[in-house]
C-alpha cells in the first residue's frame, strides 16, 4: 500500500463499531438467557474470533453484517468445543484475556491458541490472579503465553490488587468472578476502560464501581440485551490526526463513543491546541456517544503521563506520528504498556518515525518527540500490527514523497475499510 502527501481532507465518515463492545457483547451474550441483539457491531477479524470461539462452544450466533444476534445458552450453557478443543482466539488480546476468566469456571477443559504475535504477549497477568481464584490455568511452553490449558474450576472470589492498568485484566476476573462463591473486586493503578462493568450491569449482574476499584458478586444468571455499539474512538483516532494536520480540512465524525475511560485523545489534541469541538451527543447502552468536528489546527508539544495514559493507550502510536508535526517537544511516559501490545509499540513507532525523518527518541516507558520536523516518505514495517499501519497511513499522507507500508492488509482487525475511507475523504 502506498501513500502519497495529501492537500486537504473534507467530509462526513460513519467509523466501524467499537472494538471492545463488540467483544464484549458477544462474550455476555453467549452466557445470558434470552437473545442479545447487538447493531453496529465491528466486523473486524478479532471480533470474528471471537464469535468463532463461542460458536464453537455451541452458542448460535447468527451475523448479518451490521446485526449479530447471539442466542445465549445462560451462565452454564457453554459447551465443550468438539470434535477437537482447541479455541483459535487469532490476533485478538481481548478475546483470550476475557474468556479465560469464563473458561476458568467451566466444567470442559480447553487449549486456547492464537496467532504468532499473541504467542508472545504475556498472560500471566490473568494465569496469576485466576489461579489465586482456584483456576487450574497454565501456558503450555511454560513461557506465560498462549497457547493455553484451561480445565474448569470451582472459583473463589478474591480481592485482587493488579500491578497494571488493564481492561483486560480486570475483565477477565470480573468474568471470573460471576462464577465465584464469593465477592470478586479488582483495584487497578490507574482506572481502564469500563466497558465490561457497564455491560454487566446492563445484563443483570450485581456490579459496585469506586476510583479504581470495581467489585462483582457471584451472579445466578444474566439477561439478555439490546446493545447498540457506538463508533470505535480509537478508530476515529486517524481521522482525527489528519483532519488537524491536513491544511483547509474539516471532517465530521459521526457517532463516536466518547466513554470518559477512552476519551484521553480528545483532552490531548485539544491541549495541544487542536479544534475538536462535539457537534451532537447522545446516550445509548450506558455508552455516550458524539459527532465530532474537527478542522485543521496548528498543534503544540505537550506531555502525556500518569491517569490519562490507559485512556488512549491504543491511540498514542498516531498522537506520536501527530507530535512530529506539532511545534516543541512531546513527552510520553508511563506507557511501558505499549511494549506488550500487537507489536513493541514504542521500538515500532520511534523506529519506523525515524526512517521518516522525525527527531524522535525512545525511552523506558516512552518517547520524547522533538516536532516541527519536516517528514519524508520511506517504507514502512507494520509488524501487522493494525494500529501501526494505520498510524503510517496518516503520517504517509502528510509527509513529502511515497510511504509504502508493508503488511497493510492487517488493518481488518479493527477498520476494515479504513484505506477507502481515507481515500474518500483526502483530496
Ligand atoms: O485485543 P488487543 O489485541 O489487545 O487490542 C488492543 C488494540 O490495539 O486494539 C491492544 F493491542 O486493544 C486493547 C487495549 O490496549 C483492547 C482492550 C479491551 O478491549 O479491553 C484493552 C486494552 O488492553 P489492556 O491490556 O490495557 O487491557
């Protein structure tokens, strides 16, 4: 895939569905009673997986596009995959975080298996807390990564202070924790999204939420949901870069989840003087949405660290590319997190930024991005990493001369049509 520096950007994007609501909706779904209606569901290759994972534990999930309707089975409904039981969760983290708190309470036994890059992501984060819950859990090289095997367990509930600010964490022992026989909380650094807390609650579950720390009790059973998924921000992340960096450009962005644990994007660009402004807003499945102007801005360095950072921990590769264009110097800290993503999202960026021309360094939990550098085209590794690509797209379209990325095809995890939209829109 090419790219080549654009003039201006103009006009109206409807983004794909959010990406963790998605996920979730079809996890409580599966382990309700009744039928979850879920419209604007993002038809991306994670969310695929993990509709693939729950029909083969006999959930039947009927996918018409836009609509996925998942006929739950009820909190004991789950059965063992046949003829092998091998669940393929793909490229997706959320899926095998999140059903492994699930599976940990089943009365089946599973290998969970995924792609190269989720082989290496760490999972004893979620083996450590589940095993303290009576999980029988382990990683099958013994190096704390999928592929995993899970036999089914009495669980106990525990008071678990996690290490890291992590969704996928705290959601895998809040699942965990519906099956327990006693109360379950987690209490993280920093607060991360909470879309699984408002989704438990819709369906039923007895769900307590203070600072940091969020507490389910043991749940009988859970009701099935209407959910309507609003756009995925992290998505809408590209279109908001370039919108401020593409001169004479205004785009509408419409129906974006503006969730307060996912809008750290918005506080930053706007901070660093970019004009965003919400043109309507709305409410729906306990998700708040927006419609989002943004217009070409002249941008300014600032600094990203502490409680905002796991608010857009997947939109800081394209707030970096942005930082290049930006006048003085952008500092990100407290983002080691970004290590253990798809790829190494801090030796990625500041490697392939490099090659652009930018004056960026890489540090410990970091980088510090030295703007106003003009940047030039160059070929670019995505590692098939979605965001990376997605990231290199944008900077590509600002950037004198071609871009070409390599393994561009990964952006169906999370955008499919992300390239036509970015086509339809530049000028
Ligand atoms: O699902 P996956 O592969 O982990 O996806 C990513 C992404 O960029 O799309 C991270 F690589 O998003 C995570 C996010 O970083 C999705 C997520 C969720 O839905 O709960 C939470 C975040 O991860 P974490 O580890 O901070 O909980």
């Amino acid at each position: 895939m090419k790219f080549r520096k654009i003039s201006h950007l103009k006009g109206e994007l409807r983004i794909p569905g959010d990406k963790s609501i998605s996920h979730r909706g079809v996890m409580l779904g599966s382990i309700a009673k009744g039928t979850t209606r879920i419209s604007n569901f993002l038809q991306g290759v994670d969310c695929l997986s993990t509709i693939s994972c729950f029909s083969r534990m006999g959930i039947e999930i009927e996918n018409s596009g836009d609509e996925v309707l998942v006929h739950g089975n009820g909190l004991r409904g789950l059965k063992k995959p046949f003829p092998d039981n091998i669940l393929d969760c793909g490229n997706s983290g959320t899926t095998t975080r999140l059903i492994c708190g699930i599976l940990a309470a089943q009365d089946f036994d599973v290998i969970l298996t995924g792609d190269a890059s989720i082989q290496k992501r760490p999972m004893k984060r979620i083996i450590d807390p589940l095993t303290a819950m009576g999980a029988d859990i382990s990683s099958v090289k013994g190096n704390g990564c999928s592929p995993l095997a899970i036999t089914g367990s009495q669980l106990h509930g525990i008071h678990y202070t996690s290490p890291v600010a992590s969704a996928q964490v705290k959601s895998s022992i809040l699942l965990a924790g519906l099956y327990a026989d006693g109360e379950t909380s987690v209490t993280e650094p920093y607060l991360s999204r909470n879309h699984t807390e408002l989704m438990l609650e819709s369906f039923g579950a007895q769900i307590k939420t203070g600072g940091t720390t969020a507490s389910v009790q043991p749940a009988k059973e859970l009701y099935a949901q209407d959910i309507r998924v609003p756009g995925d921000i992290s998505s809408a992340a590209f279109f908001l870069a370039a919108g401020l960096l593409a001169p004479n450009s205004e785009v509408l962005i419409k129906n974006v989840g503006i969730n307060p644990t996912r809008d750290g994007i918005l506080k930053v660009f706007r901070d660093m003087g970019g004009d965003i402004t919400f043109v309507d807003t709305c409410e729906g499945s306990g998700e708040p949405s927006a419609d989002i102007l943004v217009r070409s801005s002249s941008l300014h360095g600032t600094v990203i660290e502490g409680a905002i950072i796991p608010t857009l921990i997947d939109e800081l590769p394209v707030i970096a590319a942005a930082a290049c264009f930006a006048e003085g110097t952008t500092v990100i800290r407290d983002a080691a997190e970004l290590k253990v993503k798809e790829s190494n999202r801090i030796e990625v960026m500041v490697r392939n930024l490099t090659a652009m021309g930018a004056d960026v360094e890489e540090t410990e939990d970091g980088m510090i991005i030295r703007g106003g550098k003009p940047l030039h085209g160059a070929v670019i590794d995505s590692r098939l990493d979605h965001r990376i690509a997605m990231t290199f797209a944008i900077a590509g379209s600002m950037a004198d001369g071609e871009t070409e990325i390599l393994g561009a095809e990964c952006v169906n995890i999370s955008y499919p049509g992300f390239y036509e939209d970015l086509a339809r829109l530049a000028r």
